[in-house]
C-alpha cells in the first residue's frame, strides 16, 4: 500500500504518516483500530513523497478462541493519515480458499 504526503507549507517540516487496520466483524472482541505501522519522513516545502506500507498476514491475524493465530475471512478496513482522527479508509476482503 502506497499513500503520497505533500508539504503545501513554506517551511521544511517532519510529517508522521500513520497505518490503522480495523476488521469489521470478528470472533473476538478487538480494538476499533490498531496502529500497524508509521513512518517518518522530512518533507522541503513543496515537496511530494511516496511512502509505501507493507501488509502482512500478521497484521491481519488475530488470536482465535484457542490461542491460534488466523486470518479470518471478511473486511478489513486499512487506514492512512497523519493520526488516527484524519485517515483515509480502503476496504479490504479476504476470502477463504
């Protein structure tokens, strides 16, 4: 997952893109969202880049009723912002094979 950060200010600033993952219904009881990954980069003003987010199965794993870690089939919801208030949401569907 790719998501591009702009510096529209005129000043040299830091910026913290954030990576929440959510899944919508679950077996277990869960957090609304999870932070998953950040990344930190320096942006000069005017400035535009690309920060890539590697999903894995961990990050959309769960424990189940028996202390085994699975990956359920249904929606997830993965998010991207500067915190956890301003996120841009993909829906995304894992299917059973």
């Amino acid at each position: 997952m790719s998501v591009d950060v702009s510096n529209t200010g005129n000043r040299e600033g830091d910026e913290v893109p954030q990576l929440y993952i959510r899944e919508r219904v679950s077996p277990v009881t869960l957090p609304v969202m999870q932070l998953e990954g950040f990344r930190r980069i320096s942006l000069k003003p005017g400035e535009k880049k690309t920060v890539q987010f590697k999903l894995t199965a961990e990050m959309l794993s769960i424990l189940d009723l028996d202390m085994n870690r699975v990956v359920e089939p249904g929606v997830f919801d993965i998010m991207v912002g500067p915190n956890s208030a301003e996120t841009t949401r993909v829906p995304l569907e894992v299917v059973e094979k």
